[in-house]
C-alpha cells in the first residue's frame, strides 16, 4: 500500500495541481485547500472532499500537518494580461506569494512547488523570493531550483509556458528540469500531443447551449455558441493554422476597422488551431475567437468547454462547478494536471522515494 503523502493546495483553483499530483499514484492526498473565487472552491471540494478555505488566503492563520504544499499565488500582477490593474491591487497580488511562505515555515513540508507565469521569475518579488530561500533561517534548509516548462513537453496538448519552482527540504541542490516526456528532449522520443490526439472524437457540431448532462450520467460541457451570420463567414475565410490575416486576405469587407487599421500586431486573434500540432496557451476567455486562436481546426466555431478542458488534460469525469463563465475561467486558470502529474513524479523521486539526509 502506498503510504499517504498529505498535500496542502494553495491558491487552488478547481485543482489542476491536485489532480496531477493525484494522478501519480504516488500517495498524494489533498488533505487542505485556499481558494478563494467560491466557484472553483467548490469545484476543488467536490472532486476532492477535503477541506477548502473559501476565502483570502490572509484569514488562515494556522495549517494541518502536510509533507508537501504547492500551488500557485495569483498570476494577474505579473501577467501582460493584468497590465490594466490599478497599482494598488498589482501590488497586493504581487504579495501573495509571501503567505505561500508563511505556510512552509509554519508546517515545514519536505516539499514545495509554486506555479505561476513565466514573468514572475523575472519580477523584483521572485528575486526577493530567492533572497529569502538563501538567507532565511527556516527557508535555507531547503534546496530548490527553478525554470520555465512547456506544458506540451509534459503530455498536455498545449503549448503553455508556466514558471515552476521545487524546493526540497534538505537537498543541497534539485536538479533540473524534470526530464521531459514528450517531444524532441524526451527521452524515448514520444512524440507531442495534438488536437487530434484529444477532441477529435467530439463531436464537431456541438447541440447545447448551457452545460448540462451526459446520457452516462457525466457533466456535459460539449457547448455551442449562437454567432451571428458576419461571424460564421468570418470564421469561414479562415483556413487551418490562419488568423485574421487570412481574413483580411480572404475576406476583407469582413475587417473590422480596429485590425483594418492595424495591419500588424499578434497573430493569434481570431486564429484557427491545426489538428495535428499541441494547442496555443488556453486562457479564461477561449470561447471568444476575437481573444486569440481559439477557432477549431476544421468546424466554424470556438472550441467549447469541453474541448478546452480536454486541450488542458482534464479527463471527461473532473467535475467543474458554476457557470459557463466561472467554469471558463477554472478551465483557463488551472495548471494542466498532466504537467502536474510529472512535477508530483520528480518530486517523489527526490523526496520521498529515497530518504532524504537533512543537513544540520
């Protein structure tokens, strides 16, 4: 019988962490969770059954006994996306991550991974971050290391670039990265996965509207939208792997002035996904094509929950809870589980695998 490693959930979202690290089958078990959108709170405690804190992370003032925490303080503050924050809640985001910090030191877990965008890393707070694993008493006992990963390399149909950090209670040094296990740097060459690998099997003329329930019993976030007519043949004029560049191309009373008047710029909005390649980073708002390449490969319409939730490596039976916006979000805001799963695997292996030795 594997022996149970209890794991607390910070800032976890509907679970993506958790259910990767659940996934490894190494014993990790969700025993506590901070969240506090209430929707993917109950997500989180209904596909999990722990605990859950459904509230600012600032009211919890004392932790269970855990042999590992992860998570990943918000992003918003340092994303390009967050740029029309006011300064003041740039800032109180940027902060959060110091009662990530409060937590280790007050349960002192054999093990902790913080998840977030690639520009936290490069941010004044990551710096003072890593001062404080260098310098402070508590938090030096802990080697770490960190690195940008592409979810893609880790199973997950996404090209999705996240900022991770391991940090090893005892460990002088973690190596890095985790070893890869899809793609060119992986080692038996297992190759990405696709759309096709993922969503193919769905259905490319989606029939509801609202989220729903299957005929096995299971959640149905199979969605169509209702586009108006301009929107279909928009849609229409763009081939496999376009954008509005093919629009404009194809079909220019089409346009509208912002990109008409825009001829250069990102090249991803109102962008067609290819069936035989990993997807584009999924974000909160993938059913609007208008927001980036988000188009299906071959049917004229957005990807749906479903298919966005698949392209994240969610399996059909994760239960979301909400609405078709709160669940959106919870789609686009989670670590894709199956990055997780390989984190959970590298860290098993240099921390409960083998003992560790501390250092005194």
């Amino acid at each position: 019988m594997t022996e149970q490693i209890r794991t607390i959930d910070l800032f976890a979202g509907a679970g993506g962490l958790a259910l990767g690290f659940q996934q490894a089958e190494l014993g990790y078990e969700p025993i506590f969770a901070v969240e506090i959108e209430p929707a993917a709170a109950r997500t989180f405690k209904l596909n999990f059954d722990c605990r859950v804190h459904d509230g600012p992370i600032e009211q919890v003032h004392d932790y269970p006994p855990a042999e590992i925490i992860i998570g990943g303080p918000p992003c918003q503050g340092f994303s390009p996306l967050g740029r029309d924050r006011d300064d003041e809640s740039r800032a109180q985001l940027n902060e959060l991550w110091q009662h990530y910090l409060k937590a280790v030191r007050q349960v002192r877990p054999k093990a902790f991974v913080i998840e977030n965008v690639p520009e936290f890393q490069k941010s004044a707070q990551f710096a003072k971050l890593l001062e404080l694993l260098d310098t402070d008493e508590e938090l030096k006992e802990y080697g770490y290391n960190y690195g940008v990963l592409n979810a893609a390399d880790y199973g997950v149909a996404q090209r999705r670039r996240r900022g991770i950090l391991v940090a090893i209670r005892g460990l002088k040094e973690v190596p890095w990265p985790p070893p890869p296990t899809h793609g060119p740097e992986s080692q038996d060459g297992t190759p990405y996965a696709t759309l096709r690998d993922v969503i193919a099997d769905l259905s490319p003329t989606p029939e509801i509207t609202e989220i729903g329930t299957r005929p096995d019993g299971g959640q149905d976030l199979h969605i169509r939208r209702n586009p108006t007519q301009k929107s279909l043949e928009r849609y229409r004029a763009i081939p496999e792997g376009g954008n509005r560049f093919d629009l404009a191309r194809n079909r220019p009373d089409l346009l509208p002035n912002c990109w008409a008047n825009k001829p250069t710029g990102t090249t991803d909005v109102m962008g067609r996904l290819w069936w035989d390649r990993p997807g584009f980073t999924i974000r909160t708002e993938f059913y609007k094509p208008e927001k980036g390449r988000y188009l299906h490969p071959t049917a004229d319409r957005p990807i749906t929950h479903r298919e966005a939730a698949r392209i994240q490596s969610f399996p059909d039976d994760f239960v979301f809870e909400g609405s078709k916006i709160e669940v959106a979000r919870q789609i686009g805001n989670a670590v894709p589980p199956n990055l997780a799963k390989a984190l959970a695997e590298f860290v098993y292996r240099l921390a409960f695998a083998t003992p560790v030795t501390e250092e005194a």
